[in-house]
C-alpha cells in the first residue's frame, strides 16, 4: 500500500459539474508552473499512473494552443488540446480542455469510446500560490457531465499530481522541446554537467557517437562522420530484430567548439530534409547544448513528433549525459 506524506495529500471537491482539487508540492512555484509550461518538464507527469506522454506541444500565451498525446500501458493513445484564455506568469492558467484527434481537431468524447454527454470543449483553471512547504496549487476542471465521470477523473488527475510530485522532486537535468504551432522549427534544450569541449567532441567522434546516438532499444552503427564543411554524416540504428533505420546529411559549418550546423534526412522518407543547428553555450562548467531544426513545413515537423520523436529524443539526451559522465571519470582518473 502506498501512503501519501502530509504535503502531498489532495483535497477535492465536486462543486455543480466542477472538480476542484488542490495540492501542495515541496518545490518552488517557479518550477511548478514550469511543469504546466515547459513540453520536457510535462511529459515526465501528465496522465494517470502507468501512462506516458510521447508527444507535447505547448504555446503558453492568451490564445496560444497545447496539444498532447496520452498513451495507455496497452498502447491506446488519446489526444487533447485546448487554447490558453488566461496566462499569469507563476500564479494562473486557463485553458479550454477538448479530446482531440492526432491532428488537433477537436473531436467528441464517444470518439474514445467514453460515455456521457461531454461537451466538445470544458475548462480548466489552475493557479499557484506560495505555502510554507513549497507551492499550492489549485486545479478546477469544469464541464465533466457526470459524478461518476468527475469520480474517475479525480483518480486520473490525482495519479498525475503523484506524477508531477516525484517529477518536481528529480534533481535531474530535464530536456526541452519546443515545437510552436504552425512554425516549422523544433527546438531541443539540454544542460550537460561537463565542459563544452568534451560535449563538442561527443557529437563529432565517431567512437563516441556509436555510444548515445538514438534511442537504448537501438545500437548506432557509423557509417560516415567527416566533421568539416561539405563532409557527409550517416548513422544507422538497429534494433534487436535486425531492422536498420539510416539517416544521413551534409555538414555546412563545423565550429569548435560552439557550432555545428548540417542537414538531416531520415532514409525512410526521402527527401523529407531540415536543416540542424547546434549551438553550444558554456555556463560555469556546464554546457547548455541548443539544437534548433528548421524543417520545410509545419506537417514535416509535425510527422517527426506523432512519430514519437520525443520519447527518442529524450532517451538519447539521457545516454548521452550517461556518456559525458563517464568521460569526465575516466579524465579525472587518468
């Protein structure tokens, strides 16, 4: 059995067809609002226990948009999306609340098989206030057609904030993506613990790139890696059935240690090409690493993220933070 700690332990109420809930985090408003705000940051949380969020888009501005896809642990996914009606930075959200389908249009709930009469659009408010332990936040979902339906949707929000408390709680570097709707570019943040010139080296040796290039279910094979302008790049990952996924591209401007900038095309889809811009940023020992794609439209972009790129993205972050880590040891041992 699980048992909560005092300064996690919900209150709700069910007040007409709202449902109110409030917690308190041990962690800084700041960073609680940054769990709503930031896509890296919400997919680490949202949606009840045992759900994932592959894919998150999140333009946090009066008359920006969200959109997410919730995957169950069978493999069901399930997209939402809402636009922002209210936005005050660290104290309040509101935001319409509408199931959705992978394109963002706004579907009725019996598209998922859910029962009731749903509106096609409800409201969520949520604000943040200071407590002696941290943060309070208060969240009232409004529209829910039914007790029964608030019932279960106070379990599924209440998994989530258990979420979002172990979140809150990881010291861990978290990284960024941004994808702003109808722009075609995606923008990728991480911050290493490790000097910008062994970051530097990890994305241009190709002993090193064999080691953190792509997701943990896949083993990178370098094909090609001549680090120089016009020299050719191409990986391939390969995954415990033998299949192979290629991607290669042509290096436009290799600046060490702070620059590299080149074109990516995934084999698989031809022709399908974005022009990738890593700048490298050292902060007091760490590097801030800022890779910026500029693709060739909005539905390029968008085919990268409902192909689950962010889950990808985030596993090979993790491994390459597990790589420098490494690297600094063995520098320090030696």
């Amino acid at each position: 059995m699980t048992t909560r700690s005092t300064i996690d332990r919900p209150t709700a109420k069910q007040n007409g067809r709202d449902l109110i809930i409030t917690r308190v985090f041990n962690a800084p408003q700041e960073l609680v609002w940054k769990a709503w705000t930031e896509p890296g940051l919400f997919r680490r949380w949202w949606g009840p226990k045992a759900f994932t969020t592959p894919v998150s888009m999140i333009d946090p501005r009066v008359g920006g948009s969200y959109l997410y896809c919730m995957r169950s642990p069978e493999g069901k996914d399930y997209w939402g999306t809402g636009v922002y009606r209210e936005i005050v930075p660290n104290q309040r959200i509101v935001a319409t609340d509408s199931f959705a389908d992978e394109k963002g249009n706004v579907v009725p709930a019996s598209h998922y098989g859910m029962p009731g009469k749903w509106p096609l659009a409800m409201e969520v408010t949520v604000t943040f206030g200071k407590h002696a332990k941290g943060t309070r936040m208060t969240l009232r979902h409004t529209g829910i057609p039914s007790a029964k339906m608030r019932s279960l949707t106070e379990v599924g929000w209440n998994e989530s904030f258990d979420k979002l408390a172990e979140a809150l709680r990881t010291k861990g570097e978290v990284t960024g993506i941004e994808a702003r709707p109808g722009k075609p570019e995606l923008v990728i943040t991480r911050t290493f613990d490790a000097p910008r010139e062994l970051v530097f080296k990890a994305y241009t040796d190709p002993d090193l790139i064999a080691h953190w290039w792509g997701p943990k279910r896949f083993t990178i094979a370098v094909d090609k890696l001549d680090a120089r302008p016009g020299g050719l790049w191409r990986f391939i990952n390969r995954d415990a059935d033998g299949n192979e996924y290629a991607f290669h591209g042509v290096y436009h401007e290799v600046s060490a240690p702070e620059r590299i900038v080149g074109t990516f095309e995934f084999e698989g889809t031809p022709g399908h090409v974005s022009l990738e811009t890593l700048t490298l940023e050292e902060i007091g020992g760490r590097t801030k690493a800022t890779s910026r794609s500029a693709f060739q439209t909005v539905e390029d972009r968008d085919g990268m993220l409902k192909a689950h790129m962010e889950e990808g993205v985030d596993e090979t972050m993790d491994r390459l933070a597990g790589l420098l880590e490494e690297l600094k040891a063995e520098r320090k041992a030696a």
